[in-house]
C-alpha cells in the first residue's frame, strides 16, 4: 500500500474536523524548505539559482519545528535544494516524527545511503527519491551522469535497512507513454518501493530549459496514455484516485494553493511552493492576508499550464471526502482513458505574469541579514551580561 493505513485515518480526520469546525481553508502539507542549496543543477528547476550568500542561509531545527508547530497540517513535506545536506536534518526530522506527524524527506538520493545510519526506520517518515525516469531520462533532466545509478542503490539500501521509500517523478515534454510505463514497472517491480508521486513539472519562471514543460492538454493525453495499460492497475501512486483522474482530464478543478502552504528562509511563501510573489512573517497571515484568488488557472498567466499535485491533490483529497462515491466509482473502475474530456478553465480573463523575483529576493534578502545581524548584537550582548553575573 503506498500510503499506510494510519496515514490515511490521520488525514481523513483531520479534514473531516475542518469541515466540521466549518474552515475553508486549511492546509493538507507544509512544505517545509530548510534550505535552497543543492548539489545538482537541473535544468529544469526553479529554486536554486540564488546568490551563495542565500544558498548558504539555512533554517535552524528550532525554526522548522516553530512553522511544523505554526501550520498544524498532518504531513510535512522536506524540499529544498537537497535537505540532506543540511547538518541538522536528522533533528529536524526527529522533531517532526516525535510529533506524529508524517515526514516526506525528498532528495535526489546522491547522499542518502551515507545518511541512512542518521535515521531510524518509522511509519512516520518516508524518503521520497527523486527520479526522472529511467536512466537515460533521469541523468538528461538533472545534467548530470550517474545520478540515477547512484539513488537506485540508495533506494536498495534503504528498502534492505527497513525505511519506507517513495519515488518522486516529474513529467516532462520529452518522455513518451511507453518509457514511463517502463519506468513504473521498473519502480514497483525491481525497486518495490511503497508508491510513486507523479507530477507534470512545472514551468518556473527562472529554470534555465523553457523548451521542455507540458501544457495542460499534453499534460492529459500523455496521462491517458500512460494509464491505459493493463499494468496501470497494479501501479501505487502516492496520490488520490480523483488526483490521478484529474490528471488524465475527467475532473475540472480549481487549485487550492492554500493546501500546501511553504515556509522556507525567507518565511511564509506567498501563494504557493511553485510560485514566490511575496511572504508573510506568519502562518496566520498568510492565510489571511493573500489575495488568493489572484491565483491560479484561468485567474494568473503564470498558473495557465499547472496541473501539479502540490496545487491540485489538496483539491481532489476535499473532492474524496466530499464526494466518497464518486471516488470509490474511479477506484474500482480505474481511471478513465479514453471519452471526452472535463471542460478546460477558461482563460482569457486571466491577468499578466508579473515579474517581481529580483526585487522580492533583494528584498528579503536584506530583512534576513538584518534580523541575524540583530540576533547576534543581542546574543553578544546576553553573553556579555552573563559574564558579568557570573564575574559579581
């Protein structure tokens, strides 16, 4: 099973209490960024082409328990850059699972099998490996050779010492249905990890290749022809079936940025992990203050092509409680592949792409140099008195 038993109870009552509390918006995952450094360069990212002043810049354990704390979502999801190479990841992951709370901790894998003797296996964590695919596919969209060799043994090894392990694969223009179908055989027959997260990748503004993002209508072509294989049936993905359905184009959604909400170093990410157009200094405001229905499909050009699960599963999981029926009918049937398709969102009452990256990161910038200039004047200072108590 690619989510545990306990898992799906936890989520499933947390969102059920919400609704009944009468809370709209309610967060499903914390996206939890304790860093930007990484020690790849994919083409195809967004979130590691800052200064090294900001790549050298991490979260302490106490700032990520505080937001863990703060945002009261079930799971926490660890992005970067690559977490492991934060010196403190395995506090900051102790923290959380002591919590009970469900930890993805993603990594490309290149440092996870001399990690491993830092954790403890539990239900509560799952490494979350990426791979783009098999390893001619992987090692092209990361830029570098021998990645994928190098995070298949750590998956083996991982899987040999106990530890839950998931597959992350992002999507991309260049991957047919017959290759992705290969590639998710290979992941649950000869890897067996728990289940797959799956996601068309999305086109960051600042990622050094444009040419090779899905849109929407690729997006769900591929998705149909990928999951009309018979073997479909026995893939674990690590999402909802009504996630996957809508991926495939059978279920009209709007994203719910909301439900998976970032703090990162900068802290709370205005309006979502995929996009960075401003931050609160709380969890509180930025539920409350950001003008969220600025955003998204058919509402801002930059969501036009998104179909990601960090906008979009939040979404079907409130559709599957909502309307359990509906998703029992696409479990037991599979998804659907081949019909019509749900109407797209229409787009042409969506503004323009503002471009405030620089300006916002400067910015930001510049408030966190300022708070650990201050931090330090006042820890000097405290230590100073401290002498002297100690000195009387």
């Amino acid at each position: 099973m690619s989510v545990p038993i306990i898992q799906q109870l936890r989520v499933g009552t947390y969102i059920i209490k919400q609704r009944l509390l009468g809370i709209n918006r309610y967060p499903l995952v914390l996206m939890l960024e304790p860093l930007f450094r990484c020690n790849l360069a994919c083409p195809g990212c967004g979130k590691i082409d800052y200064e090294n002043n900001i790549l050298n810049k991490r979260l302490s354990v106490e700032e990520c328990l505080e937001a863990v704390d703060e945002c009261g979502a079930p799971i926490v999801s660890i992005p970067g850059g690559e977490p492991l190479i934060h010196r403190e990841i395995r506090d900051i992951v102790l923290g959380i699972t002591q919590r009970k709370i469900f930890v993805y901790l993603c990594t490309n894998g290149l440092l996870l099998e001399k990690k491993l003797d830092k954790f403890t296996p539990t239900p509560y964590l799952t490494f979350s490996v990426h791979l783009d695919g098999m390893r001619k596919h992987h090692d092209k969209a990361v830029d570098q050779e021998g990645t994928f060799d190098t995070a298949v043994s750590a998956i083996r090894e991982a899987k040999k010492r106990g530890f839950r392990v998931n597959v992350n694969c992002t999507l991309f223009d260049q991957m047919s249905a017959d290759e992705a179908a290969e590639f998710f055989n290979f992941c649950m027959n000869d890897l067996g990890v728990e289940g797959i997260t799956v996601s068309p990748g999305y086109a960051y503004e600042r990622a050094p290749n444009q040419d090779h993002f899905l849109n929407r209508r690729k997006t769900k072509q591929l998705f149909r022809d990928i999951l009309s294989r018979a073997e479909a049936r026995v893939w674990r993905f690590s999402q909802s079936t009504l996630f996957m359905d809508f991926l495939a184009g059978n279920q009209s959604y709007n994203c719910t940025p909301w439900g998976n909400p970032t703090r990162n170093i900068f802290g709370w990410q205005r309006p979502c992990y995929l996009l960075s157009e401003g931050y609160a200094s709380s969890f509180q405001d930025l539920m409350e203050e950001t003008n969220w229905e600025a955003y998204g499909t058919g509402n801002y050009e930059k969501c036009a092509n998104c179909m990601v699960h960090c906008g979009y599963e939040a979404t079907a999981v409130a559709d599957m409680i909502a309307h359990p029926l509906k998703a029992l009918s696409v479990f037991i049937r599979g998804v659907r592949t081949t019909g019509e398709m749900a109407p797209e969102i229409e787009l042409a009452n969506q503004r323009h792409a503002e471009y405030v990256f620089e300006g916002l990161v400067k910015t930001m910038t510049q408030k966190r140099d300022e708070e650990e200039t201050k931090l330090g004047v006042l820890g000097k200072t405290e230590a100073r008195a401290r002498q002297a108590s100690d000195a009387a």
